[in-house]
C-alpha cells in the first residue's frame, strides 16, 4: 500500500470542519467510510462487510472484514462459524460479529483518492443534514426568526440561517402579509427528517408563539416567578392569557402588560396588532371566569352542572362581555375550559328560575344528543 500523507489529510479535515461547522471527529469516520468502499471497489468484494479503522497518532491504516458468528456458513462473505470464530477471539459467541483483518491492496493509496472521493463528499452532505436535522429538532416547540425568503400560493418559504423553514397557508395568520425580506418570530411546530435534509414546520397561528413571545418580553416569566396558566386564541384578532403569580407581591398582569404597556405592546406589534388581554388566573373557577370576561366587569357568576357557569353583568357592560360576534366570551370560555353563558343580571334576577329552568332543560337535551351521537358512533 502506497504511503498516504496523513498531514496532508488531517489538515484538509481541519478546514472542512471549520469551513462546514462540522465536529472533526465526525468527517474522521466519514474518511473512514469511504476507505471501506474504496477497498470493496478495488477488490471486487461488494457484498462483504468491510470497516477502516485509522490510528490518526501512529497514521496507519487496518482494514477488517465483519463476519457474523454462526453454527453452519452458508456465505463464506458475510459468516465464520464458531469453531472458527473461537480461533480469533476464545469468548466468542454465536450471533455476534466479530473482525478480522485484511491486507489493503499494493496501490491503494493512488487507487483510493480516485475512488473515494465521491463517497467521501456524500458522506458529509449526510453529516450535514443530520446534525442540521438534529439542531432544529432541539428548537421544537422554540421561537426562531425567520426572513421571508419567497412567497407561494400556499407556503411561505423562511431564511432560518442553516436551513429553510416552511409555512403553509393552515398555520399563517389570517391577513398577514408577507413582504420579502421581511423578519419574523415563528413558533417551530415541528421537524421532519427527509432525503433532502430536515423540513422545518413553521406556525404564526399557534398559541403557543404567543407564550414564547411573553417569555422572550418577560424577564419573571422566562425566570419562573410568574406562569402561564392557559392561552386562547384567534389568530390576527384577539387573544386572552392567565397567568399566575409564584412570587407573594409579584402583580402578574402588572409585569406582563410592563410600564406603559410597552411589553405587551411589544408582543402585539410581532403579531400584527393582534389584541391580547392578560388575565389574572385563579384557583376559584367564580372568580377564574369571572376574570376571563374582562374587559368586561362581571358581577357574579353561578356555577351550573355540566361544566357551564353562568356570568352575570350589569346591563350595559352585556355587550362587551359577549363581544363583537361574541368573541369575549368564546375565548375565555376556550381559556377556562368552561361553557360560559352571559345574562343581565336584572333580567336573571327578575326571571331566576325560569331561566335557571331552561337552561337545566337546554343541558338535558345536549346530553342526550351526545349519548345519542356516541351510540351511533
């Protein structure tokens, strides 16, 4: 085997990882890799199992042929029996593969860089996509930033930096546009693993971009003094968070809206202008809901079966406790986890049971239609 210049290699090996970003060790076993089937090439053994191994001190070269331990060869390539096996290394046990070394050819060294170097630059694109695979599978469910790199009928192509991030017509915000050149924050949904390299999933809609931007604007949210108890949310409209003080004195709303609405109004502006109200969460589902309707003042609220409660507002503050196509009501319902209904509080107390009644009678029939629909089913 003609000598190979391992200074020459191991210098080339240094500026591929700092030109590529790539760990030295891992364009090491790409080499490797590529000897292997510069060996098979050469000895016209495709379908034998052959590893390179390189002691980079003493720069040399072994090359092993891997033979699986079995009680009757059938493929002499590929199989050693146990009696065989045992020769080479005495606990060797049935199952196992275990290496034996081969000679390299005379004129490998010239032979080898001909062969080789195709697999060898393969082998670093494989390299590449996995730990860029790998470093935005660990940004699941994290905020990146984004420039809008081209824009289609239905997908919105993103500059994340290494890798182009998409996101499709189901996760945009309804109206928003997207000027080229254009950066955003955009909530990684998630991150698939294709032969192209990884296919990055964006969101602008989910609720948990909203969540994230909080903690990027909130030093006590990103520290844990104050949690997020819940977040709903109709993307490019309006959207209600709770959230939870664990800090005694610590106002949550207080800290997240910051002094003069300046960090609230940050997280809008990323957004769109999308209204965000901060609610203070509670153990108490009254005093929960009641909360959840704001800006809305709720007088009282009574708790009914079925999980429904029933807010009760003075007559002029009805209007805004349902809101505009009753989007209040529909999202602190979506952030509580309650059915919430809305009355004036005069027309409930002038007609308490009757309405009390009706709405028994309403729960009854939903039930039923349910049960009916689960039976079905």
């Amino acid at each position: 085997m003609e000598k190979i210049d391992f200074k020459e290699i191991k210098k080339i090996i240094s500026q591929i990882s700092k030109k590529k970003n790539l760990p030295e060790e891992k364009i090491k076993e790409a080499f490797e890799s590529c000897l292997s089937y510069a060996w098979k090439k050469e000895m016209k053994a495709k379908k034998e199992k052959i590893e390179a191994k390189i002691d980079w001190e003493r720069e040399k070269i072994n090359f092993f042929k891997k033979l699986q331990v079995v009680e009757k060869v059938e493929n002499p390539e590929k199989e050693i029996s146990l009696e065989e096996a045992k020769k080479i290394k005495e606990d060797a046990t049935l199952g196992e593969e275990i290496l034996i070394e081969v000679k390299a050819p005379e004129n490998f060294g010239r032979i080898s860089a001909q062969t080789a170097k195709q697999v060898f630059l393969q082998k670093l694109r494989e390299i590449e996509k996995e730990i860029l695979f790998q470093e935005f599978k660990e940004k699941e469910g994290k905020i990146v930033s984004g420039i809008v790199q081209k824009v289609g009928e239905k997908i919105v192509y993103f500059d994340l930096g290494l890798a182009t991030g998409i996101l499709p017509k189901s996760e945009q915000i309804p109206g928003e546009f997207y000027p080229l050149g254009q950066r955003m924050r955009l909530y990684v949904l998630e991150v698939k693993k294709t032969p192209k390299g990884p296919e990055i999933l964006l969101s602008r809609k989910h609720p948990k971009l909203l969540s994230r931007l909080l903690e990027l604007e909130v030093p006590e949210i990103a520290q844990g003094q104050i949690e997020i108890k819940s977040c709903a949310r109709e993307p490019g409209s309006r959207s209600k968070v709770a959230v939870q003080s664990k800090v005694e004195g610590l106002d949550p709303v207080g800290a997240c809206v910051g002094q003069r609405g300046t960090r609230i109004q940050a997280v809008m502006q990323e957004l769109g202008g999308e209204k965000i109200d901060i609610i203070a969460y509670s153990d108490d589902p009254k005093e929960y809901i009641a909360n959840s309707l704001s800006p809305a003042k709720v007088l009282r609220v009574e708790i009914l079966p079925k999980n429904i409660a029933l807010a009760l507002v003075s007559k002029d503050q009805l209007s805004l406790a349902i809101g505009k196509d009753g989007q209040n009501v529909r999202l602190a319902a979506k952030l509580t986890n309650w059915r919430i209904e809305v009355q004036a509080l005069e027309d409930f107390e002038k007609d308490k049971e009757e309405i009390i009644e009706e709405m028994k009678k309403e729960i009854e029939e939903k039930s039923k239609e349910e049960l009916s629909e689960n039976l079905e089913s």
